[in-house]
C-alpha cells in the first residue's frame, strides 16, 4: 500500500496504513477490522450455540425409547450421536447432566459471545465511527484489546467442557446456591464472564467518548442517526449494569474457592449432610446481582437491533423516520427504566409481594417507550416507496416478530400470572421471540445491509431471500409452539419432560419444533455460502450502493485507513429522503446545500 | 494538534471522558458489593459482627490519614506540573507513592493481625466481606501505585508540560476515587 501524502503538511488524521498482514489485519487497532473479527467471531459462536440446541432439541423430540426401539439397528442420526457422545448420548439418548450442560452454555454462548459482540461490538465498531465521520474510535488500542480480552473469555468459557464434571450445569443465570456446590466448570464460567465483562468495559468506554467527542463538524446530537444514538445508550448500560454482576460473579468465585458464604444459608443441607459452611449469606442476594445486570442486557441485545432496523427502514422506504425525536427520546427512556425492572424475573423467589408490586409497575411504564419505538418504526412505512430487497425484509420481519416477543412479556410482568407461567416453555418462547426473531434477524438484516460498506460488494439478492424465508418461517414454528406448550403448563429444563405426567398432552409440539429446529439450520447455509461468495463474486457496490442519506456512505467502499480522505462535515439532519425540488431523492448529510 | 482538546465536541478530553466514564463503571462494582454488604449486615439473622476492639481503629484511622494526605499530595502534584515545575512535581508524586506504600503495609500487618485473631475470609459472613470489600480496594491501590510510578518515569522523559498533562490529572481522578471508596468502606467496616 503505497500512500502518497503528495500535500505540504498533511495533517495528523492523514494515517499511514499499517504494514504487513499481522499488524494489518490480526493484531489491528482499525475499528473496522476489529468490527469484522467481532462479526466472524460471533457468528462462529452463534453456529456452535445453534449446534448445542440442536441436540437438545434433539433429545427433547424424542426423549425416551420407544416400544420399538432396538439398540442392535439405530437410525443413522442415533448411529452418529451414538459414536460421537458414547458417554453422554447412548443410542443417541441424552444423560440429563448433559442436557444441563448444554442448557447453560447455550445461553450463555448466544447473549454474552454471540448476539451482544455481533449487535454491539461487531455494527458498532464497524459502522459508528463511520456514522459519526469520525477518523477512528477515541481510543483504539483499548478497541483491539476489547477484541482480544473477549476471545479469550470466551475461549475459557468453552473451555469449561474439558474441566472435571464438566460445563457448567446451573443455567446461563447460575442460580445460587446450585452454582456453588457445581463441579468446577462453574468456576471457568465465572473467570471467563470476569473477562468478558472486562472486555465489554473496554469497549463501553470506547462508544460513549467517541461518540460524545469525535462527531464530524455540524453533526449535533440532534443530527445523530438512531443507529448509533442506540449504541451510546447500549454503552451505558453495559458500563453501569455490567459491573454489578462482576460484583456478583466475584462473590460467587469466593464461595466456591475460598470458602465464604454470601450465597449460602445457615445450615444448608448438601448431600444429605449439613454443607460446612459458616452460612449466614442470601441466594436471593445473586438473583438481585444477576437481574440487575440481566435485564437491562436484554435491552443491550435489542437497542442495537431497533438502530439497524431504523437506518434500514429509513432508506428503503424513501423517507424521513418517523417520529426521530420520539424514536431518540424513547431509547433514552428505555435505557433508564431498564436499570429498574429486574426484579420481574423473580416474582416466585421468595420476594416481598410489595416489592413485586413496585416491580409489576415499572415493568408495565418501560413497555411505553418500548411500544412508541416499534410505533415510530411501523408508521415510517405509511406513504413509503418501500424496496423490498434483503435487508429491508429482515427489518420489516423485526416488527411483528419483536411485536410477539414485546407483547408475549407482559402476562409475565404481571406477578398473578406469572405465578402460572413462570419456568415453563412460556418463558423461552417469549425471551427467545424477543431475542431470535427479533434482535438477531435485525442483525442478519444489518449484515446485508452494510456488507457492500465492509468488503465492497453487495451479497447475492435471490440467496439473501431464500435466506429469509427459511429463516423467519422456522423460526416460528420453532417459538410459537412453545407458547402454546407453556400455557399449558409444561416446564422448562427438563431432558425428559415426558417423565411428568402433565407435560404429555402437549409433548407432541417438541417433535414439529425439532424438525423447524433442522429446517432453520439447513436454511442458514445459503447465507453461509452467500457471505464468502459475494467476497469475490459479489456485484462490485460503488461508495454509496443503497442512496442513502448517513454519512457511512460518504467514504469509499470498502473505507481506506482513516476512513475519509478530509474530515467531513454535516449540514442536516440523518434522513433527508424525497426533499421537494431536491435532484435527488436523497440528499446525504455531508453534501453542502 | 498537539492540543486534542480544542477538537473534541464536547471541551472534554477523551482521556478525560474515558476516565469519567470508567469510575462510573468502578462506582458500580463497589456499589454492588457495598450493598451486598449492607443489605445483608442488616438482614441477615447471622452477620456476627466482631467487636469494635478486635478491628484495630486506631490504626486503620491513621490508614485512612495516610491515604487521604497521598490524595492531598497528588492535588499538588498536579498543581506543580500546572505551572512546569517538573522537580516538585516529582517529589509530590513520591509523597504521594509514600502514602500508598503505607496504606498498604499497614493493610498487611492489619491482615494477619485480624486472620490470628480468627477473623478469617470464611470464618463467619463478616469476615468474608471484610477481606473481599478491602481486598479488592488493595488491588485499586496497588494499581494506582504502578500508575504513579509510570508517571514519574514519564516525568523523567520530559513528557509532560504546564500545557499536556492528560494523564497526571486522569491518574489523579482515579487516586481519588481510590481514597474516596476507602472513605466509606472505613466507617462502614471499622465505625458502625
């Protein structure tokens, strides 16, 4: 890479180019290699947590031997589990311990290595410093060491597997005192969350100064597009709420290793004996730590995906956002509301009813903001030229499917019925909705849409929508029958649910959610294949392939190092599509009136 | 381009926004754990707290002065670099590291005091969030006393000037995060 600075003083932001491919692309201070290492990485890990739910779903479709079941001729697909798990799936049934494991790393792989890395670290390392016309983030070489500290964590995390006894087995949220008494993969997952959230800080740190400090010449906050508006709040939360379950981990990482007992009661009894422990502590005590933290991840997975559904919309419906202020000002609301809603996820832990009470009420204000942002989103369409191409259709399937999700929630906000939903399958078809067919179909829908901006051409169209459609159908005939499962009550966490009596009427909907499960899987290989030959084979997109309005656009395809060739400047708002007696029906920020 | 604050929007340095925001983060950490603590000194039927005499007030109250003095010294040590005096600013620097060389000497004498007399980390829930909540303020400690040293070899290096010295007033922000945390955690430890 020859960079010539032929102009007498170029100036500090003129950066040369790395060289060499170590510096260039691996150990890189770059936001957008890092953004795209964020992306490979996290897609990896939401491939092998879809892999683990497969077994489990698996086992769950089928979870006991049949009447005709003979050992001597298993079918090819019980042949292989046979051969591959000889101790933890004997033709192909699955040891419960197993099914625990699997249970909490999948959980824990999808919300802290998967879905928050690809909608936080991946789209907002890649696309916000170009957003904001900014040369790079305020601080880069903490940026590579956010990439670097979260692969480790995550690497620790996997490896629990090899630990004795195992991964962990007490959930994603590692409820105590089960989580203390675990074998010693509790403790890799401990050390390895310790990292991640480590790493996150890094990070968090990064979004909210570069976002605060590097904007371009004439974009004012009140000119930010919703994109990265959702980033900064994403960044908040991580950096307030994140912290507490470091807290909490570390307390935990105490009572297994030295001893104490924040989370173990008086005299507990372990084992048929008394656990010999000084005692004394509180079990609730981690659920508070845990939720704390928890819920307002849940926003952490979804403000980011609600930014990436704005842009898309706006700029395939050919004009402004709807309601941009509101949209603005009530991710804000989200953001502060979310840090006081925890306790709805433990209405039958055991907590005073008045305090449930004051929970059950900010638990009902914060779906507010929530349903004025899905509002803003769907009234944008009215009147709209909409292009139905890849991107806009994972956008446009966001709302309905975040619609479910949202509105599945509330019967669980509500302490009387939640009493009867709690841990059954209700539960995970309504977070799952929330999660899958919302958050990361945005994502998906994010990918093809700034893919052109990250390697410079566009993914296939047809491949991108048979991708969608093998995406969004499964994946509600996988979610929506738990829903149904779970109104009638059938619990969750349970390798073989058919040993209760009452889990039988609707055991039959695990079979169809299995076989959806397969059919989602097979329907992510054209997206697979599309990824890597559009790198090559992809038509070739110019600097601004869609017409858009922000300011990504402005800079070539994919953004040399430094991104833009002089530093840029705003003369109006983010969505300024079909301007009367404008030449264009776009009239991007950067262009002077 | 020397100056970087001139160019950010909001006045504010990144190194200082960054610093801003990561005490905000560190304000989290201690609040969750401070009020585990209180939530279940005050709840728990079984926090046996040990007698104010087994804890050594006297002693931690000249620990809590250190500190507060190596606060004092770092705000002049800031003061000296303001106006480009580079050898006070470096011998406030090391009275600064004194104070924290003290507080934590004195912390380890305090810790094997404390484990002879059977207060143990898991002795009973008291002890164990004695030594969490002062252990971890240790680690603080003892990294802002590797930051301090580097800012004296960085001062050695001509690094800073009355005009650029981000880092001497970003480490001074933590310092006194770090005494600040140890303002609570002593009365409500050792006092109450």
């Amino acid at each position: 890479m020859t960079d010539a600075h032929g102009h007498a003083g170029a100036h500090a932001h003129g950066h040369a180019g790395p060289q060499g491919f170590i510096w260039k692309y691996v150990f890189s201070v770059d936001h957008k290699v890092i953004g795209i290492q964020y992306l490979v990485t996290s897609f990896l890990f939401l491939l092998v947590g879809f892999s683990m739910m497969l077994l489990m779903r698996w086992q769950l479709a089928v979870p006991t031997p049949g009447d005709d079941f003979d050992p001597e001729k298993l079918g090819m697909i019980r042949g292989l589990l046979n051969w591959m798990f000889p101790e933890s799936m004997p033709f192909g049934f699955m040891d419960p311990v197993f099914y625990n494991q699997l249970g909490a790393m999948h959980g824990t792989i999808m919300i802290f290595l998967g879905v928050v890395p690809l909608g936080v670290a991946a789209f907002g390392n890649f696309v916000m410093p170009l957003q904001i016309g900014a040369p790079d983030m305020a601080f880069p070489r903490l940026n590579m060491m956010s990439y670097w500290t979260y692969l480790v964590g995550g690497i620790v995390i996997m490896s629990s597997f090899l630990a004795d006894g195992g991964a962990p087995q007490s959930g994603w949220t590692s409820y105590a005192p089960l989580s203390v008494v675990a074998p010693a993969g509790q403790t890799y997952w401990l050390i390895g969350m310790v990292i991640i959230i480590t790493s996150s800080l890094f990070g968090a740190i990064n979004f909210i100064v570069t976002t605060l400090n590097m904007r371009a010449k004439g974009l004012t906050l009140g000119r930010m597009p919703v994109f990265c508006w959702a980033q900064l709040v994403t960044a908040v939360l991580l950096l307030l709420a994140f912290p507490v379950l470091e807290a909490g981990a570390l307390l935990q990482l105490l009572d297994r290793v030295a001893g104490t007992s924040f989370y173990i009661p008086k005299d507990m009894i372990y084992g048929a004996t008394v656990f010999p422990r000084a005692g004394g502590g509180s079990p609730i005590l981690w659920q508070h730590l845990f939720w704390f933290l928890a819920h307002p991840e849940v926003y952490v997975l979804l403000l980011p995906a609600m930014g990436i559904v704005a842009e898309i919309i706006a700029t395939n419906t050919r004009k402004p956002l709807f309601g941009y202020k509101e949209l603005v000002g009530s991710l804000c609301v989200i953001g502060v509301l979310s840090f006081i809603v925890w306790a709805h996820h433990m209405f039958l832990s055991g907590m005073r009813t008045s305090l449930a009470n004051l929970f059950v009420t900010t638990t009902m204000t914060i779906s507010i903001p929530s349903v004025a942002v899905l509002t803003c989103l769907l009234l944008s369409l009215r009147g709209g030229t909409i292009r139905f191409n890849t991107p806009m259709l994972f956008a446009l399937a966001f709302l309905p499917m975040f619609g479910i999700g949202g509105l599945t929630g509330l019967p669980l906000g509500f302490a009387p019925t939640d009493l009867h939903l709690h841990d059954t399958y209700y539960v995970i078809g309504h977070f799952h909705y929330v999660v899958a067919p919302g958050s990361l179909i945005a994502l998906i829908g994010g990918t093809y849409y700034w893919y052109p901006k990250m390697f410079g051409r566009k993914m296939n169209e047809k491949l991108g929508k048979v991708h969608f459609w093998m995406t969004v159908i499964p994946m509600n005939f996988v979610f929506f029958p738990m829903l149904i499962q779970g109104m009638y009550g059938m619990q969750r966490r349970l390798a073989t649910p058919t040993d209760q009596w009452h889990n039988l009427p609707v055991q039959g909907w695990s079979m169809l959610i299995g076989i959806a499960g397969a059919v989602l899987f097979v329907g992510q290989l054209p997206f697979l294949w599309n990824f890597f030959w559009s790198l090559k084979h992809g038509e070739v997109a110019g600097a601004n392939p869609w017409n858009a309005t922000t300011l990504e656009w402005a800079c070539p395809s994919p953004p040399p190092h430094g991104n833009f060739a002089t530093p840029p400047e705003v003369f109006r708002g983010p969505y300024e599509y079909s301007v009367p007696g404008h030449k264009t029906d776009y009239w991007p920020q950067d262009e002077a009136a | 381009m020397s100056t970087a604050i001139a160019e950010t929007n909001t006045g504010i340095s990144n190194a200082k926004l960054g610093t801003w925001s990561f005490l905000a983060s560190e304000i989290m950490l201690f609040g969750g754990l401070i009020s585990a603590y209180v939530i279940l000194r005050s709840g728990s039927a079984h926090m046996v707290v040990p007698p104010r005499s087994m804890m050594g007030i006297p002693l931690a109250t000249f620990n809590t002065f250190a500190l507060i003095t190596s606060s004092v010294t770092m705000v002049l040590a800031l003061a000296a670099i303001q106006e480009g005096n580079i050898a006070r600013f470096q011998r406030w620097l090391l009275c600064t590291i004194g104070g924290g060389v003290i507080f934590l000497c004195v912390k380890a004498y305090e810790y094997q005091h404390k484990w002879e007399e059977g207060i143990t980390i898991s002795s009973n829930l008291f002890g164990s969030f004695y030594y969490t909540l002062t252990g971890l303020h240790v680690v603080h400690v003892t990294g802002g006393l590797f930051l301090m040293a580097y800012l004296l070899w960085a001062g050695t290096r001509g690094e800073f000037t009355p005009e650029s010295h981000d880092r001497v007033e970003c480490a001074g922000l933590y310092w006194h995060f770090v005494d600040l945390v140890w303002v609570i955690l002593f009365p409500i430890l050792y006092l109450l």
